[in-house]
C-alpha cells in the first residue's frame, strides 16, 4: 500500500500520488497517461485526474504491480475493481493487476467461443478471478516466456487451464511445451511463434492474424516513435532475437500487443509491416 509520507516531492498537489516504491514498469502512464508521467526513474503524477479521468487513474492504481499509487479519493476505486478486463478491441482486453514478480508485465485476456485465452500471466487478483470465471474461465494460458509467468499456478488450479511454453527456457511443470522453431497451429484462429533471442524459449502468439501478443520480445517505443526491443535486456543472443524480428515479416498483423512498453495499432498488416522493417533498420545499427 502506498505511503503519503514516501510520496515523491515531484507528485503535484491532490489526492493521487505515486510513493518511493515504484518500480517504473510504465503502467500506470501508459494507462493514463493525462495523469501520470514517466520521470526518470519513477512515476509520478503531473495532473491529479479530473472527474472524466478519475476512473482511468483509479484502475492504473489497482494495476500497479507494487501497489505504488496511492490516493485519498476512492469515488471511483469500487467500479475500478470491476472493470478488468479491459477492452483493447473486439474479443481481446487488457488483464490489468500486473505482478510485481514479472516486473509489471502486462496480459491479455482473449475472450473466445472455442475457449478463452490468457497470455502471460496476470496477478491473481480476486476480483480479477471473479470476473474471468463470470465471462467463462480460462481455457488455454500461453506463456511468452520464463520471465512474465506470475501467477500462473493459481490460474491452473481455479480453471484448469493448459499453459503453454515453449521448451526452450526450460521452465518446469506446465502441461505443455513447444518444440523448436517452427509456429504451431494451436487452435484455427492462434499461432504460436517461437521467437528466440530474448531468452530461448521466447514466443509470440498472434490471435486472428489481427493481434500479436509479443513478450518482451518487440513494443512500441512511444519516444523513439517506433517499434523498438533491447539489446540491453536480453537474456540470450541479440543477434538470433533480431533473427526472430525478421521472421515476423511473414506474418500479416495489425497490432502489437508486448509485456513491456507501448502498444501499437495501425489500420492495415501493411503499415505493420513497414513499421516492423524501419524498426529493424534503427535496431540492426545498434
Ligand atoms: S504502475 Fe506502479 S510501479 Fe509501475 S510505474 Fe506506475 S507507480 Fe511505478
């Protein structure tokens, strides 16, 4: 719970505030941004949220993976608890409730008639819980890599989903792993990709060859105003991860979808497709 008295000096006056115990995961301003801002090496807010903004604050402060927002207004906090997942487009939502053992990672709920689907995995926040079991449970928890996993066995006890990874991070006792570097059809409409390069066993899952759920292993980099990834963090080989990059040119998608960093949208796969390669122009001079 976040503390007034650890607040960071630079928070402006008012109700919101985020406290020394941020991790800067990013998601709180990503979320909402008109009221938190990136400040180095932590959040902070710069606005304190109007009447409008306050529900979008007050879900950022229920997501925050360390519990680093605090706030004396709660007018919005109740319909907050309700309101993961959240509506990206069409079937597929945002988890919220990140954990702080994947570093803020964010998940997606899929919402599906075949079954729906988890990528990476959230916290196992009850009201979270309650709600995926309302909308039908979890068939299927694809887990990108060994390092967004969470919560994972609480969601394979409640639902009985089947997690999937792929064999290469070695990580141990899921129901199913993939093998080597071919995708695999996983249902009609899912497609897992391995990807290695930010570890070994990383993958990315594309959902209707309309959303690509990448990991850690490519976002949107809202400064640099590209698709980005990095070198820096990279658990593997960056040289196999830009590999990885290349292979996602075969593939038609028109969001990108990650674990770190910003979404990105565009209107068609071919104006993903051109971001995707004057991303990979920038970081192949890295
Ligand atoms: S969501 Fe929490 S940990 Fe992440 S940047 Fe915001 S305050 Fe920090």
């Amino acid at each position: 719970m976040a503390l007034r008295s650890k607040a960071y000096p630079d928070n402006v006056p008012g109700a919101f505030f985020v406290d020394t115990s941020c991790i800067d995961c990013g998601t709180c301003y990503t979320m909402a941004p008109d009221v938190f801002l990136d400040a180095g090496d932590h959040s902070s807010v710069h606005h304190q949220p109007s009447e409008i903004q306050r529900m979008r604050a007050s879900m950022a402060l229920l997501a925050c993976p360390t519990g680093s927002i605090g706030s004396e207004d709660k007018a919005s906090m109740a319909e907050a608890l309700g309101a993961f997942p959240d509506p990206i487009e069409d079937e597929v939502h945002f988890c919220g409730f990140t954990a702080e053992n994947s570093f803020g990672a964010w998940s997606y709920f899929i919402r599906r008639e075949a079954g729906n689907v988890i990528m990476d995995s959230p916290r196992a926040a009850q009201p979270l819980m309650k709600r995926i079991a309302e909308q039908g449970g979890v068939k299927m928890m694809v887990l990108s890599h060994q390092d967004d996993v969470a919560d994972h066995a609480a969601f394979r006890e409640r639902f009985e989903c089947e997690r999937i990874m792929h064999s290469g991070d070695r990580y141990p006792g899921l129901e199913r792993y993939i093998e080597g570097d071919d995708p695999v059809q996983l249902d009609p409409d899912l497609l897992f990709i391995p990807t290695p390069g930010h570890t070994a066993g990383s993958a990315c899952l594309l959902y209707r060859e309309t959303f690509l759920f990448t990991g850690d292993h490519l976002w949107w980099n809202p400064k640099r105003e590209m698709l980005s990834a990095s070198k820096n963090f990279n658990w593997q080989s960056w040289p196999q991860q830009l590999k990885s990059l290349e292979k996602l040119l075969d593939f038609e998608f028109r969001w990108v979808l990650p674990g770190h960093g910003a979404s990105k949208r565009t209107d068609t796969p071919e104006e993903m497709r051109k971001e995707l390669e004057r991303g990979l122009e920038y970081l192949k001079k890295l």
